[in-house]
C-alpha cells in the first residue's frame, strides 16, 4: 500500500508539473492535476490534502528535475544561472509556477514560511558559488558574496518576469549585458558616505583634525555663504514704473 501511494503521489506530481506546463497558473487546480495525472479527485485529496502541499512538492519536484539534461558544467556562478535562465525560456512552466507563489510566499502561514526558505536557500547556494569562483580567480570581486548574490538573484528573478510579462525581450540578451555592469561594479570598492576618511587616504589627502594646528596660519580660512535671496533688480525696460521718476 505504501509503495502503491508513493507511485501515485509521484505520478500526481508529474500530473502537476505537465498541468502547469500547459495551462496558466490561476487555470490549474486539483482537477485539472487529477484528470492530467490520470487518477481520481479523491485519491489526489487522499494524498494532497492541502494545495499548498502538492505546490511545495511540485516545485522541489520540477527544480530537481531541470539542469538534468545538461551537455556540459557550468564554469562559473553566473554561466550557471544563465544556463537556468535559458531552460526558464525552453520550458516557462515553472517560472509561471514560481510568479503564482509569490503571494504564498508573502502570508503569515507555515507554507509560506517553507516557500520563503526556498528563496533563502538559493540565495545562499548562488553566494556561496560566488565566493568559490572568487577564490579560484573565476571571478574578481570586492563586494561581500551574499551582496553580489542578491543582486544576481534579482536580475535572474526580474528576467524572468520581464520573460513573462514581454515575451519580445531576448532575456538572454539582456542577462549578459547586465551582467557585464554588475561584474563592473563588483570590482569597485564601495565607500560608505560616513566613511570620508578612507576616501582622502585613497587619495593621499589626511583629513584628520590635527593635520593643521590649532589657530596656525595654514588652517584654511572658513568659507562664508551668503543665503539670503537675491534682491531683484527691475531694468529701465521695465512696463513697472519705477518710484524716483513717477510724475507727481
């Protein structure tokens, strides 16, 4: 019995995963998956009795399954999420699965709770990718690896929906050009605007206080602003009358 439920649960899933491939996601509920996965409603309530189960199963389901075709190793973190970004355009399905879940992931629930790990958790994986390509000299950053991840995880995301949302725009395309920018500034050493200090170090200036001495003739004179409003001053061209030539 129990080995006849994982097989129908496993078919239940595929049923899912096909179901989701053909249809919109708000077009996809327990009977679509159940007459796709070829097996009763009740047997799918049976095993599934919440949705949000067969969604969180589906999901982990279909992530296992892609990248399994793939000829070749990625040679980096970023050839690696393009890679993923080019099977999201051969196979749409489960972008449309990830935009639908969105609002889960949002609520105050235990399942939205377990959506919002996923997340995290492949943030962390792209971060620690990152930072194994930076130590192999793959990859030449300054920036802290879970900063650089948030960011590639953000185009690859918003790629994704732009893929959805104008299906004319070459994502592909457009990833490498993003990536070349976020590559550039990865390279750059971002100094916190409190941080004026090391930018005159940077420099070879020494902002310190006690680089001029107190009251000495080499301290720089105070800069004075005048900020009040300009007076405004009439021409002679004027059409207003001016005071000091008005007839009596």
């Amino acid at each position: 019995m129990i080995d006849d439920d994982q097989s129908l649960a496993e078919r239940i899933v595929r049923g899912a995963i096909r179901a989701y491939r053909l249809h919109s996601f708000d077009h996809v509920d327990a009977g679509v998956v159940a007459e796709t996965a070829g097996v009763p409603h009740e047997t799918l309530d049976r095993l599934f009795p919440s949705w949000d189960a067969l969604l969180l199963v589906t999901y982990d389901r279909w992530v296992q399954l892609r990248g399994t075709r793939r000829s070749r190793v990625p040679r980096c973190t970023i050839e690696y999420v393009r890679m993923t970004l080019a099977e999201d355009v051969a196979d749409p399905g489960l972008v449309r699965v990830l935009a639908g879940v969105i609002n889960i992931a949002g609520a105050d629930t235990g399942f939205a709770e377990l959506f919002r790990k996923r997340y995290e958790d492949y943030v962390a994986q792209i971060a620690a990718g990152l930072e194994r390509d930076v130590q192999a000299d793959a990859e030449q950053s300054v920036v802290p690896a879970e900063q650089a991840a948030t960011q590639l995880v953000a185009l690859y995301q918003g790629l994704q929906i732009q893929m959805l949302v104008r299906p004319h725009v070459d994502v592909l395309v457009e990833y490498d050009r993003a990536v070349r920018t976020l590559r550039q500034g990865w390279q750059v050493h971002q100094t916190p605007s409190w941080d004026l200090d090391s930018d005159l170090a940077a420099a070879g200036i020494d902002g310190s206080a006690d680089h001029h001495p107190a009251g000495g003739a080499d301290r720089h004179p105070a800069v004075i602003v005048d900020l009040r409003p300009p007076v405004p001053v009439i021409s002679s061209s004027s059409t207003a009358p001016d005071a000091t030539t008005r007839s009596a």
